[in-house]
C-alpha cells in the first residue's frame, strides 16, 4: 500500500488546494466525484431513522450534507487551520447562518465601520428589527473600539483589509478585545484567501470567505463558507444554514473544488500584477489618493510577515474631480470589466458609492470614508501591460477640464 512521506497536517498550502479533504474514490477517480443529487437513500427505515436520529453517520438530504461538498468545506477548513467548516450558497448566506446563529433579542454586535454593502445592510437594517443592537466603529482606532465594547457584546465582526479602501485592521489585537467579554470574533478573509492570511492565527474564532470570488476564481459560481471549531460549525450546520436554506448545491461545490486547485498559482499571478498596477496609479497626476497594502508607507506593513503574508490584488484609489470624473474614467476603459466581484481571471473594476456600497447611507459612506470619486480595481490574470495600457488610454480620455491641480501631496490609507 502507498503511504505518504508527510503527514497531511504538515502538507504547504500550495498542496493542500490539491489535495485537501480528497478521499479515495471506490473506482479510482482521480477528480472528485459530483454527487449530483438531492437526496440519498437508505437501506431500510431502520437505518433511515438512524440517521435522522444522529445515531448513525450518512447523508440523508443534500441540504443537511453531501458528500461533494463535505470534500470542500474540509480542504477549505484545512486551509484555514480550522477542524471544520460549513459551506453556503452564498458569501451572504455564510455571514447571515454565521451571525444568526449565535445572536439573540438583546445582544450587541460590533462591526468594522467599512465592510461589504450587503453585509452593512444585514447589520444596520435587518439585525435591528429583531431587537439585536449594532454599532459601527473604525477597528483601527482600539481604543474607540474598546470604548465601544458592551458586557453584552456577543459577536465581534470585521474585514481585513476593509472593502473597498483596504485599510488594514490588527485582527489579533481587536481579537484580544472580544475576548475579554467572551464575544466570538468573525472576520471575512475574502479579500486576503488563506494562502496569505490565516485570522484563526490572530485570534479569530471564525473565518468568512465569499468562496465566489478568489477560492473558486472563473466567475461561474455564487457560494460562502465559514470555519471554526466543531461545535461552532455544528451549530450553524444545524440551526441557521439548514433552515434558511442557504446550503451550497453539490455543483456548485464542484466546480470550487476545481478552482481551488490552482489558487496558488493564481495568487502569485494576482499579487504580482497589483503590484505593477499600483505603481503605475500612483504616478498618474488625475490619482489624487492611492490604497494598496503593498506600498512600503503604507500602515499594512506593521503586520506583513505576521497578519499578512502578501498585499493581494484589490486597489482603490481616489481621482482628483467629482463623480463624473469616475464615471468616465470606468467608461473609458475597453479591455478592464466594469463588474462587482473580484477574484475572477479578468481585471474588474467598480464604483463603491454607488455599487457595491450603495447600501450605505450618504452619512455613513462618508464616516466609512467611501467617496464619490473612489474607484476599487481587482486586478486580474491577464499581461499586466494590456491592463496598464487600458488604463492609460481611459486616463486619456478623461477630459482636461476634469483634472485639478496636481500638486497635493499623495496620501495612502
């Protein structure tokens, strides 16, 4: 029999997006199989009744589990260091099984001030009408964000780094906070994936990803997870994801499986990319204010080598003018897509306030630092010259009359 010359747990990243979670498969497949069904059947009611009593282990119903998608949550699991991990049908559908599940009338939840617009819209609009009470407070700051800690804090959530401007928040010092008053701290690593950031090293007690985006990596799929421990997972498994119904479909899981295998070398693609974008965007004069990680004054180089073990391939960037300055950089552009994601294999480029933040108020896009004139980019697989000459002929045609005077000094948050 062959045995491996490494014990799995020791296994480097880059391996494990290959061959996490992968099981022998009875007739030799080398690809997982796609368990394409709804649900499973059982040899006898005995068994049935077995099963739905947790006395026996087996599938039942690809809503309560399956086992392609079992595949997936635990090379992602892996991935992030932690023992389990459920998986959904959406990255929104993994944040709300995930903070439903542990909330109730009564309990306070502390959020980033800057996150995803969805999931803003989840905290400042849905959590309130079940009595559930919410702040928002700039994590950068600790102690405005001990300050803002209550006895009754139950949940501790935040990006890092923040969408859309990529501030960087120090997971384990806020994880310290929460802990202090026993509250879970969930952090989205969406932006990060867990090949250059791991938040249950810092502290985190669970671990978001919009699996839509860098973990699968074409575009062709909507799905979430979340990892933690065992009883944390199971509890979301069988409360909230089940009975929302936010549970992945198997292909969907697939087709992740398959992405995953080249997340390594996507990243290192990604990453070196961005960082030749961002380059080029800070020397453009229209660019009045540049975010990216990657930057050596940027405040994200305090935790690389630590939180960070890369800058990732998301920029934002702030122009010079108004809106309709924006507006006609992005529709200027002939090869970069204007769409809301990030994470595919095309360059996408957006307009927060009015996109993908839209959710905001004006007032707290203002606190959360969100501008008309920001743009964010997910800088893509393609040559990074095709992407760099787009740019510049959209700069070109942003017209004359639109561009201030150059002469700020250049900024980076």
């Amino acid at each position: 029999m062959r045995t491996n010359n490494k014990d799995k747990s020791q296994w480097q990243p880059a391996t494990v997006t290959i061959h996490g979670g992968k099981r022998r498969d009875e007739h030799g497949a080398l690809v997982a199989p796609l368990y394409q069904t709804a649900t499973f059947s059982f040899e006898n009611t005995a068994q049935g009744s077995a099963r739905f009593a947790g006395e026996e282990a087996g599938y039942i119903y690809s809503r309560l589990g399956n086992p392609t998608v079992t595949e997936l949550e635990e090379r992602v699991a892996a991935l992030e260091g932690f023992p389990a991990a459920a998986a959904a049908a959406t990255g929104m559908g993994a944040v709300s099984a995930t903070m439903l599940a542990f909330v109730e009338q009564g309990d306070h939840v502390l959020v980033s001030d800057a996150i995803y617009g969805c999931s803003f819209a989840l905290f400042s609009h849905l959590f309130t009408k079940f009595g559930i009470t919410v702040d928002f407070v700039d994590m950068a700051d600790l102690a405005k964000t001990r300050a803002a800690i209550r006895s009754n804090t139950k949940l501790v959530f935040l990006e890092s780094p923040v969408n859309p401007h990529l501030k960087v928040i120090d997971i384990q010092a806020i994880a310290d906070v929460a802990h202090e008053v026993n509250a879970r701290l969930v952090v989205d690593n969406t932006f990060m994936t867990p090949l250059l950031q791991q938040p249950r090293q810092q502290g985190a007690d669970l671990v978001l990803h919009s699996a839509t985006k860098y973990l699968n990596g074409h575009g062709d799929v909507v799905a979430g997870i979340v990892c933690g421990s065992e009883d944390d997972i199971e509890l979301i498994k069988l409360t909230t994801l089940k009975d929302m119904g936010a549970t992945m479909s198997p292909h969907d899981a697939w087709l992740i499986l398959r992405g995953l295998k080249t997340l390594d070398v996507r990243m290192e693609r990604h990453c070196a990319n961005a960082v030749k974008v961002a380059e080029y965007l800070r020397a453009k004069d229209l660019v009045k204010t540049i975010y990216f990680p990657g930057f050596a004054d940027h405040p994200a180089q305090a935790l690389m080598g630590t939180q960070m073990h890369g800058a990732g391939a998301v920029i934002a960037f702030e122009l010079h003018g108004d809106i309709n300055t924006a507006r006609q950089l992005l529709d200027s552009l002939q090869l970069i897509t204007i769409a809301v994601s990030l994470g595919d294999a095309e360059t996408l480029i957006q307009h927060p306030a009015s996109m993908t933040h839209s959710p905001y108020t004006p007032e707290a896009r203002a606190a959360a630092g969100i501008t008309d004139t920001l743009i964010r980019i997910s800088v893509g697989l393609e040559a990074v010259e095709d992407i760099i000459a787009d740019l510049e002929q959209a700069f070109a045609a942003c017209s004359n009359s639109q561009m201030t005077t150059t002469g700020e000094q250049v900024r980076y948050g």
